[in-house]
C-alpha cells in the first residue's frame, strides 16, 4: 500500500522543527528512520498531513561521553552506528550487548535510537535498557527543554510522556559504577523477530560482596517495558546466591509481571520464559560484576 497524501518538510535546525511542530501540532509528524512509522502510513494506521523529516537537522547524531563518565546519544544516531561504537562499547555495554537484537541489520542501518524510544513499543528492547540503567532523555519543546528520567517517559501502550511539540533530541546514561554488571537475554522465534520475553538486568554490590542494587527491566510482558520490583527484593542487602537468584526470577515470572497471550506465547509460557531468563540475566550480570555466587541463601 501507499501513504495518504502529505506535505513533506525537511528542517535543517532544532529550532525549525520546534516552529515547524508548533505550527502543525497534531497534524504533524516526526520522520526519524521511518522503520516503524512509515509501514504505519503504508497501511494508513497513520495519516499525517505534514511529515518533519529529521535526517538533515544538525547535532542530533553525536555520541559522547558525559561530564560524569556516563554517555550522551543524540537521539539521531543510528541503531548500527551505535552498535559499532567503541565508546558505546566501553561505556555502556549493556547498550552495545543488546542492540543486535533489535531488529535486523538493514533495519538498525536506518533505525534511530531516539525514534526506537519515541515509538514506546512495549515489545522493543531499548526502552528496557534504559529502564535497568536509569537512563534519561531530554525533550525540547515550545517550553524549553526538560529532562524525563525512563521510568517516566514510558506511559503506556506505545505511549510516551512527549507532550504535543516537543521533540525527543537526546539520551543521557549514567556512568559505569564499581561492582556494577549487566546482562541482556531475550527468547525470539527467529534472531531479529520481536522477542516473546527479554530481560535487562543490572547489578552492584558493595565491597563486601553483598547486592547493593538490581534493576530487572522486562520487555513484552505488559503494555510497556517495566521493573521487577519483587524479583529486586530477593536481592538487595543478600549476598548473591543460586537460591536468590532462583527465588528473583519466580518472583518475576509469578509477582511481577501481568503478561497477555498472542500469537506468538501464551501467558504460562511467556511466565516461565521471564522466570527463567531473568534467573539467567541476573547470574551473568553477578558473575561480571565480579561478585562471588554462594549456593544457598546468605
Ligand atoms: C521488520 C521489523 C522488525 C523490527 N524488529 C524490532 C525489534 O525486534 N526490536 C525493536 O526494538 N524494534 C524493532 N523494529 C523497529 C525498529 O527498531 C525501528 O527503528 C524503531 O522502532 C523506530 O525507529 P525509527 O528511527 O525508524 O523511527 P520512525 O519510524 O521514524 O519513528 C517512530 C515514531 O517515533 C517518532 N519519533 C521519531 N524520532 C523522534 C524524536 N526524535 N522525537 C520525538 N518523536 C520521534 C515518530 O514521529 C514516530 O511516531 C522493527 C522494525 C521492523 C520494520
């Protein structure tokens, strides 16, 4: 299918965008990579009148580092680009494990880093890496600019706490901490499908071994990515176990998730698949935080 007819602008400043949102308002849309919003139109789930095209506004595709250590992403960079990056590598490298599972090669060549957060698709693994991390992003918009930490920015089905001519312009991660580890895993029928379940798990622990902090974020388990607070609780202030870490995952699959059946998992299974992958995600993300595994509880 084609689009609907619309109106095709393609703004080289931050400030044109701002004034071209504020002119259209719901009329318009963003154009990042256009890997999800252009089948939309193609099946016209969306008809927008005017269409922003992003890829020509200036400064919105740097990568660097942060005055804390941590890493700044202009919200244009490519998925690819980002995944070959040596300082995202070195940075964040729960960023750099993770992005090979987004989608295919040819769509990450394309795909943005900002667009892949603005869509908010619960199914997306991204939006899960920033929750675990307790990343930001910041917004321009008719009001200036503000910053919205990830457990707020995601708010729902494909929902976002972008408010009408705002634009989404960065991601701020936070810096590597001592003791701290992470780990990606997810269950898809095919590499580079939607995943049925996947799993960010982050941790630190203090210098006598004990878990000072979990951060289990879960993706295509609800309406959008979300923390296991339950499965967390098994964890801090213990020392990591086998037990613990086995009683965190049954807490996630059975407690902390209200995950629907669709085509592709049932709801026992998509429970048993969170139950198992976060068990493996957190021992991974404990092993390379260098803590010691016990076999029982502390
Ligand atoms: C076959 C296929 C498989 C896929 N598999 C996966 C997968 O496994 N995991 C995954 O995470 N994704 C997957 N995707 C989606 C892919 O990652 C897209 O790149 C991503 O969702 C959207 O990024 P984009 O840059 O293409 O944004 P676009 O499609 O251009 O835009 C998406 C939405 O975000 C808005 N937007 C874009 N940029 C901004 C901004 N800076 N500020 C405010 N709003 C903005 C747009 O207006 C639009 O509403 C898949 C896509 C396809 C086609």
């Amino acid at each position: 299918m084609k689009p609907a007819p619309f109106e095709y602008r393609r703004p080289d400043t931050v400030e044109e965008v701002l004034h071209l949102l504020a002119e259209y308002g719901d009329e318009a849309k963003l154009l990042a990579g256009g890997q999800s919003l252009i089948p939309t139109m193609n099946f016209r789930l969306a008809q927008p009148a005017v269409l922003i095209d992003l890829n020509a506004v200036k400064g919105l595709d740097s990568v660097d580092e942060a005055d804390d250590g941590g890493l700044r992403l202009g919200a244009m960079v490519r998925q690819a680009a980002a995944e070959r990056s040596a300082l995202v590598a070195e940075k964040v490298p729960l960023l750099a494990e993770t992005l090979p599972f987004v989608a295919h090669a040819q769509i990450r060549n394309r795909g943005t880093i900002g667009g892949n957060l603005a869509h908010a698709d619960p199914r997306s693994e991204l939006p899960a890496v920033m929750l675990a991390l307790g990343a930001s992003v910041r917004v321009r918009g008719p009001d200036g600019e503000r910053s919205i930490g990830a457990g707020d920015f995601f708010t729902g089905f494909f929902g976002t706490a972008l408010e009408e001519g705002e634009l989404l312009t960065e991601v701020v991660l936070p810096p590597a901490v001592e003791g701290g580890g992470q780990a990606f895993l997810e269950v898809s029928r095919r590499l580079g499908d939607y995943a049925m379940v996947g799993v960010a798990a982050s941790v630190v622990c203090d210098p006598a071994g004990r878990c000072h902090r979990a951060s289990i974020a879960l993706l295509s388990v609800g309406s959008r990515p979300m923390l296991a607070e339950q499965a967390s609780a098994c964890l801090v202030g213990e020392r990591p176990s086998s037990a613990a870490v086995l009683a965190a995952g049954h807490a996630a699959g059975n407690k902390d998730i209200d995950p629907q059946a669709d085509m592709h998992a049932s709801v026992a299974y998509r429970r048993h698949l969170a139950t198992v992958l976060v068990r493996r995600a957190l021992t991974a993300a404990f092993e390379r935080a260098g803590c010691v595994m016990g076999e029982g509880a502390s």
